[in-house]
C-alpha cells in the first residue's frame, strides 16, 4: 500500500525537495529485498549518518546548558539523550511507524519489534534532513522534538557504565577503554550485538546487547565489576 508521505512531512514541520531521499530514510532492508525493482536502496548508511549527527547535536546542547558539567557528566546527559527508548518515543509521537516502508513479515511483528526498527529509523530520517537542510536547520529541528528530554537532564540521576568505566581506567591507567563488535546475529529486527572491552590489548569483559550501545554499556558495567573486584576504583 502506498504512503501519503507528504502528510507525515507536515507531522516532521519539513518539506522534503529530494522526496526520494525521504522514502530510502523510511525504507527498511526487508523492504528494499522484496521491493528491488522500486527502490534499490534501504537505510542502513543514512542510519550511520544520523547516529552520528544525533551525537553531535546532542552534545553541542547539553555543552552549552551546562557550562561547568565535566566531560563525565555531559557523556552521561548526552548518553540519555541518544538511547533507543529516547528514539523510540520520539518516534511515536511523529507517528513514524505508520510511513516506514517494511516487508510482509515485518508488517506482521510484534509491537516492541517494530518500536526496534522504529527507534532505528528515527536516526536515518536525521541523516536524510542532515543532508537535506544541513547540520544547524537539523539541530534547530531536533531540539523541537527533543525538548520534553532536555528539560527533563537537570532532575535525572545516570548510571552510564561507560563513562564510569572511562573515568576509573583514565585514573588508575592513564588510558581509556575501547569497544570492538565481534559479532552481530538475529534477524534484523531484533539483532543482538556481541561485544568487548579493552584496555590496550588486554580484554577486560565481553557483552551481548540489542544494540551495539546496549552491548558496550553492558560490558562496561562487567568489567567496572571485575576491576572494583580486584580492588581498582574501589575508592568509589
């Protein structure tokens, strides 16, 4: 069934010149597969765009509302921020998961399933108005869409493993960690992301997560675990 996009433009506030590049923002891989002679091209690389545009937008905010907040603490803002349920319920409120284009199969998943996929999209549909309007008019339209979530920085208490981790490696080692994915399996609606943590060449814990946030952020916490375990950063 073909999509009235152009109501779901006035749900975003944006009119779209490359209307195209808003249907690939919208197009899921299962989509694309069944779909090859209408589309050749799903979201997957505009998904890699808007992580990281999201990123930055989101830090240059929470750097300026908080102009003596530590590189911990703006990480840990930035972080709640940027996290799938964040996206998710944006995501609800544009009513995205009525316009995402998807399989037959996919038409037929679960609720939370497609909150998944929906959370994932919402980053694409960022990188396509990042290169439709530019990286000031996209952080201009998403602080709209995640004003609730700023204001709300001041009265939440974070538990982001990953800047604890950074922390307590930069003052017992004098280096931070690193992430490496070793594998990602699961249909492409549900993935699950294996990952570990290093520090130099030295692994220190490995995770599974649906995302590969969700995976760093839990062997992040394993390996704050292992080391408090042998007395590093027990202090704390």
């Amino acid at each position: 069934m073909e999509k009235d996009l152009s109501e779901f433009e006035k749900l975003l506030g944006i009119s779209f010149k490359n209307k195209e590049l808003l249907k690939i923002a919208l197009t899921h891989r299962s989509y694309r597969i069944s779909h090859k002679e209408e589309i050749g091209e799903d979201n997957e690389r505009l998904e890699f765009l808007g992580d990281a545009v999201l990123n930055l937008c989101t830090s240059w905010w929470v750097f300026s509302k908080y102009p003596s907040g530590s590189e911990g603490e703006l990480s840990k803002k930035r972080a709640y921020l940027v996290c799938k349920e964040t996206l998710i319920k944006i995501a609800e409120k544009l009513k995205l998961l009525d316009y995402i284009f998807l399989g037959k199969r996919e038409e037929k998943l679960d609720l939370k399933s497609k909150h998944n996929i929906a959370g994932r999209t919402m980053e694409a549909l960022i990188g396509a108005i990042f290169l439709e309007r530019g990286l000031e008019e996209t952080c201009e339209r998403l602080k709209v869409w995640f004003k609730p979530y700023l204001n709300q920085l001041s009265r939440k208490t974070f538990k982001d493993y990953k800047t604890q981790l950074q922390e307590l490696l930069q003052r017992e080692y004098g280096m931070g960690p690193s992430y490496r994915v070793l594998s990602v399996s699961g249909p492409s609606h549900q993935p699950c992301f294996e990952v570990e943590v290093l520090i130099g060449d030295k692994i220190l814990a490995k995770a599974k997560g649906d995302s590969k946030k969700s995976a760093e952020n839990l062997a992040a916490k394993k390996a704050l675990k292992i080391l408090k375990s042998h007395g590093k950063g027990s202090k704390d």
